[in-house]
C-alpha cells in the first residue's frame, strides 16, 4: 500500500493491494447433507483466494468543511481447491464487488449557530450472494444506509460540554450483509454528551 500527503496535509489518501490465500479450510457440503440425511457434514481440505484494492481519502477542503471518501472493490474471492468441485471457482459468500463509503462534515464558525456540527455519509454495498455452495441459491440484494449527525458545545453546570445525536440508518433501509446474511442495523438513535475534567 502507499500513502500521501497534499495540499500541507488538508488532503490524505492512501491506497492498498491485497492478495490473500488461505489453505486447510471446512466447508459444509449440503450435497452430501442431502443425501445421507445427516447434518452438518464438513469436507475439509479446501483452499481459498482473495484479491482487491482499497482507497481512502480524507479531504479537509475549508478549515469548517470535511470531505471523507472510500472504495473496497474485490476482484476474487473464490475458492481455488476444493474435495467437491462444485465450490471451485464460486465466489465467496457475502463479499460484495464494490463497497462505497462518503462522509461529509460541516461546522459553523459564526453567527448564531457557531460550533454547530453537522455530518451526513452514505454506505452502498454491491449485490452478492450469500453462500459459494451452489445448493444455497440465495443473492443478498444491493443496499444503500444513509447516517446523519449533530452536534453542538454549550456550558452546562459551568462545564464546557458538547451534545451529539447520531442516526445510524436514516431511512430506516431492510438489508442484509455479511456472510451469515444477517438483518442489517434498523434505524437506531444515539444521543451522548461529553466534557473534559
């Protein structure tokens, strides 16, 4: 991976290349499940590869505005060798081609809303399916979660304090992720408050 800094450190990005093999792995193998009626059956032996690149960018574009910025594509994820062939050459389940990350904050530096911070991101996941065992048929669909924040420092109790609401899932989306296919995080709701003694 490489690393660089610009604009006297306002802009950083880094980018990565991986290239990931890994060897001696159980795999559940429905086929046989099927036929012999016994569950779970695991073949052993298999051997998996994975290839990718990721970027990251943050971006601090004025001294109040900041400009966060992600992509994840891989490019393999499949097995390689397998004691059922069936498995070989299928992608991995649950591992999306592409992933999106943006994030935007602002903070006001006058007027009356002076030390309001505001934050907005976007996270998208690319369509996958859910398992390489090709009697598992099932496609995790493409999703999109948005996350908003606000924050703003008043005294309270003579006590410098900052008060923060943060909604993870803005518009409450159904989707699943992950290898196991799970529900994504509902709408969920933070509000903290922070001070330094």
């Amino acid at each position: 991976g490489v690393k660089t800094e610009e604009l006297n450190g306002r802009l950083s990005a880094t980018a990565a290349y991986y290239d990931i093999s890994r060897d001696n792995l159980a795999y559940r193998d429905t086929t046989r499940e099927i036929a012999t009626g016994r569950s779970p059956y695991y073949i052993f032996g298999n051997s998996e590869a994975s290839k990718g690149i990721e970027l990251d960018t943050n971006w601090a574009v004025t001294d109040n505005y900041t400009l966060i910025a992600g992509w994840s594509h891989v490019t393999d994820a499949e097995t390689t060798k397998s004691n059922n062939p069936t498995f070989v050459g299928r992608r991995f389940g649950g591992i999306p081609e592409n992933t999106y990350v943006l994030w935007n904050r602002y903070t006001f530096n006058d007027g009356p809303g002076k030390g309001l911070t505001l934050g907005f991101g976007i996270r998208h996941n690319d369509g996958t399916n859910l398992s390489q065992d090709p009697n598992v048929a099932v496609w995790l669909p493409a999703f999109t979660v948005y996350d908003a924040m606000v924050s703003y420092p008043l005294k309270l109790a003579k006590r410098d304090v900052r008060l923060q609401l943060n909604v993870k899932n803005l518009t409450n989306e159904r989707y699943r992720e992950g290898s196991d296919g799970y529900f994504g995080q509902a709408r969920t709701i933070y509000l903290s408050a922070a001070t330094r003694f």
